[in-house]
C-alpha cells in the first residue's frame, strides 16, 4: 500500500496554482494609480499601467497555451460588461474632439476591468485578495506618509488644502486609502476570513481611522459612518437572524435593512429641510449647482454627448474652474446618456450576482458596493478610474463569483495529464 501525502499548495479562485512572479506584478500594477494621484507630475505614466498589464495577459495567454486549455474566470459579468464597453465605443466614435484623449482613458478603463475580472481570480482567491490588498493599501498610505516631506505640494487642484492629503493629489484621494483598509477589516471579520484578532488588525482599525480624520474628506467620513452602520445591522442579522431548520427570518432581515435605508434617507431630507438647498451645495463647494448647470448644457441626455475623460465636460475644465464634473453619476449622464447610467446598474446588479454565493459575502459586499456608490456621489474615482475602491469591488466580486463557479475552461485538442503534487512515497 502506498500513502500519499499531499503538498498544500496556494490556489486561485479558478483553482490554479498561484506564481509568485504573477502576484507581485499585480501589486506593481494595484500600485501604478497611487503614484499617478500623488503631488509628482507625472508623465507617461501609462507605459507602467499598460506595460505591466500586457505582462500579466501575455503570462496567462502562454501558460493557457501550453497546458492547451483557456480559463475565462468571471463568467457571470461577460454579458454586462461586454454591454459595458460596447456603449463606451459607441461613445467614444462621438467624443466631441480630442479623441486621442479619450481613446486613452478608453483603453484604462479597458485594461482596469480585464485585469480585475480576468486576470486577477487566476491570482487570488478570495481570502488571499482581502489580505493581500490591505497589505498594499497600509504600504502605499504609508509611503505617502514618509514621501510627504520631500514633496512639495501641488496646487493645481481645487481643494489641496482642506486637509492632510500627504503625498497624494488631493484629500479626497489621500482618504480613500485609509476607507479601503477600514472596509477592508470589517469585510475579513465579517466573512470570517480573520477569525481572531491580531496586532496587525487593530492597527489598520486605529491607522485607517486617524488617518482618514485628518483628511477632512466630508464625503468619506460620511461614507465611512454608513458603513459602519451597515456593518453593525450586518452582524446583527447574521448572528441572531440567521436562517434556521423550519424558521425563515429572511424578510426580517430585508426589513432590517430597509429600515436602515430609510434611517439614512430620512437624515438626508432633515439635512435638506433644516439647512436649506444653498447651504448644503455651499457645504459640498457648489457641486450640485455646477452639476445642474451641466446637465442642462447637454444636448441629448438621453445618448449623451459622447465619451470624455472623468471630470471634464464642455463649460469648464480645470482652467477656468479648477475643477472638471464631480460626481461618477453626473458624469455618465453627461457624457454618456440614460443609456450609460443603465448600463452603468446593469454591471453592479451583475456584482451584486456575483457575490450571492454564501451569505455572509453577499451581506458585506453588499456594504462595501454601498459605500462605493455612496462616494461616487460627489467623486469619479470609482467605476470611472483605477481606484482603491474600484479594484476592491471588481476583484472581490470577480473572485468571488469565480470560486462559486462562474468560470469556463476551454480545452483545445486533448487535455494534457495532470500532475499531481504528492510528498514521499512510503511502502
């Protein structure tokens, strides 16, 4: 009789064995948008973004090529992003001038998605991609830190100076960092993927908040407040609510949270009501106003008036404001119609699809897709752009929706012996 005993070997969603190699590109490539938000001019900064995704790619296309078989992970979110950037080409071919431009944020936003959903579960599996990614954010805020002093501060952005930005661009972009670890650490609790506590753990709780006050971001620390409570209603449901033999308490929990929902609403109207509309666009520095004022100026807001880069539009730019659109939803409508808004739903219904398969999953990605809609009130950085916050909502639905299953092997030809990692063989 012979015993086998098997080497215990990382594996990604998709059940690949993980390259070291591969993992490292991917945080160069998680880091490249950190050093294209910070207060260094940067130029050419895309030969680092495309070069190290093309690397990625190539890797996965000549290992699928070899082993005679092609993996495509994400299945469940081919239809709605094809639909995705369908629209985005269509728009694109309408772009008022300066095509080259946005051909170039075209091709970001195509290299960003088909490394989250593509590339990425053929790295990580679920668990690995929750640490792993707040090891990168703690390093990349941290850097930031340090970097700061031999940095001198850009003023060429409206709103520098509201609060520590660090080496980063703006606050708002410095406090996505320290939002993305705090989320990051109620996600690993509340999935269980981190059980018991650690050092490490209270420090990103106690480095995520600080660091997030001192931005004085308005809109993060509200986003942050939200998820906390969504977090809180959460455990609740999950850990006295559950689902039992013979006892459904789903619709509590629905009710639970709709209740939230309309806890947040109402505080949102009494703001409204008690300080008035000028006040609360005065507070958010005339966003609403300015955002009004485009989107009267749009000539079909039904198609759009074609693709453009985040945050620019045809009134202003960042000469005469200092500032393009802020806001992820004004600019869909403005530059891409109803029709991209639409769509733009059609691929978070496809996240929130991807993530329904275990519960616990589903509840905290549902926290985390809320808060990154909730930022993307005031500020494009998300779906728009290669964020923190995009990355953390592509790649853990991607991972997740992957591990459940939504993946496709092709094999072409005959499927070559598999070999099987064993230890030492004993009679």
């Amino acid at each position: 009789m012979i015993a086998m005993n098997n080497i215990h070997r990382p594996t990604s969603a998709t059940g690949e064995k993980v390259y070291l190699l591969d993992k490292f590109l991917f945080y160069l490539w998680l880091l490249v948008p950190a050093y294209q938000y910070s207060d260094l001019h940067v130029e050419n900064s895309r030969v680092g973004f495309w070069g190290i995704a093309a690397i990625l790619i190539f890797r996965m296309f000549m290992r699928d090529l070899l082993l005679r078989r092609f993996v495509l992970a994400s299945r469940g979110l081919a239809v709605p992003f094809a639909l995705v950037f369908g629209w985005k080409f269509v728009e694109l071919v309408r772009a008022p001038g300066h095509i080259s431009t946005a051909l170039l944020f075209f091709v970001d936003f195509l290299i960003t998605y088909t490394c989250c959903l593509m590339v990425a579960p053929r790295i990580f599996s679920v668990r690995t991609w929750l640490v792993d990614f707040r090891r990168v954010n703690v390093f990349a805020l941290v850097i930031a830190i340090a970097a700061h002093p031999f940095i001198p501060d850009r003023t060429d952005m409206a709103g520098w100076d509201k609060g520590a930005s660090w080496a980063f661009a703006h606050p708002n972009i410095a406090a996505m960092y320290p939002l993305v670890i705090y989320l990051l650490t109620i996600v690993m609790f509340g999935t269980r993927a981190r059980r018991r506590p650690r050092w490490f753990d209270v420090f990103c709780v106690a480095f995520s908040l600080v660091t997030l006050v001192m931005t004085g971001s308005r809109t993060l620390l509200g986003v942050a407040v939200v998820a906390t409570l969504l977090a809180m209603l959460n455990m609740i449901a999950l850990t006295y609510l559950n689902d039992e033999p013979n006892r459904n308490l789903r619709a509590l929990n629905v009710l639970l949270k709709l209740c939230a929902a309309m806890v947040i609403a109402g505080g949102a109207y009494f703001a409204w009501l008690s300080l008035g509309a000028q006040a609360i666009d005065a507070a958010f520095s005339g966003r609403f106003s300015f955002a009004i004022e485009v989107l009267r100026s749009a000539r079909d807001l039904v198609v759009g008036v074609g693709l453009l880069p985040p945050g620019s539009n045809l009134l202003a730019d960042n000469v005469t404001r200092g500032a393009g659109i802020d806001g992820l939803y004004v600019n869909l409508v403005y530059g891409e119609g109803y029709i991209g808004l639409a769509i733009f739903m059609i691929a978070m219904l496809g996240f929130l699809r991807m993530a329904k398969v275990e519960s616990r999953s589903r509840a905290y990605f549902g926290t985390v897709l809320v808060s990154a809609l909730l930022f993307g009130v005031t500020e494009t950085h998300f779906w728009l752009l290669a964020s923190p916050l995009t990355a953390l909502v592509a790649v853990w639905a991607a991972t997740l929706g992957t591990e459940g299953g939504s993946r496709v092997t092709a094999h072409v030809g005959t499927p070559l012996p598999r070999r099987i990692w064993s230890g030492d063989f004993r009679a």
